[in-house]
C-alpha cells in the first residue's frame, strides 16, 4: 500500500491538535473512551477549535477511516462512545 493512502493512520497517530493515549480506539468501554477523548481535547492548546468539536471530529474521523476494518462490534462501541462525549459536554 502507498504511504499517500495511509495518511488517515498517520493523521489519528501524531496529531497534534490532541495527545491521544495509545489504543483509545480499541478499548470497550464507550465511557472510557470519551473520557480520555474529552480530557485529550481539554488538556489540548493546539486545537483549532472548542474542544467538543475536537474530540467528537477525532471520534469520527477514526471510525470513518477505519472503514471495513473496523469489526461491528468495536464500531457498536464507539458509536456509543459518541453518545458518551455528549453527555460529558
């Protein structure tokens, strides 16, 4: 595969609008996720916008460009971690 269609993996590994621990992504617990998404967002003074929208755009580009990949049950999870951040907001 070429490096220009990897670009989404590297964007979610070394953004610098948030400081993501490692695996976020993979963890089962939507609460968890959003927690560490939301205090990511928060600690953040790189981002260029509130850090809501920072978190969530982080949270959906993930799964986005996970694709076909991503197995139903971990999209079912961050699905719910979606709805997780709202409530934390």
């Amino acid at each position: 595969m070429s490096s220009n269609r990897r670009w989404s993996a590297k964007v979610t590994q070394e953004s610098h609008a948030l400081t993501l621990e490692d695996g976020v992504f993979t963890w089962r617990d939507p609460k968890k996720i959003a927690m560490s998404l939301k205090a990511s967002a928060d600690a953040s003074t790189e981002r260029q916008s509130q850090p809501f929208q920072s978190a969530m755009s982080m949270l959906t580009f993930y799964i986005n460009r996970a694709g076909s990949n991503l197995s139903d049950e971990q999209r079912q999870i961050l699905e719910r971690a979606k709805l997780e951040l709202r409530k934390l907001y």
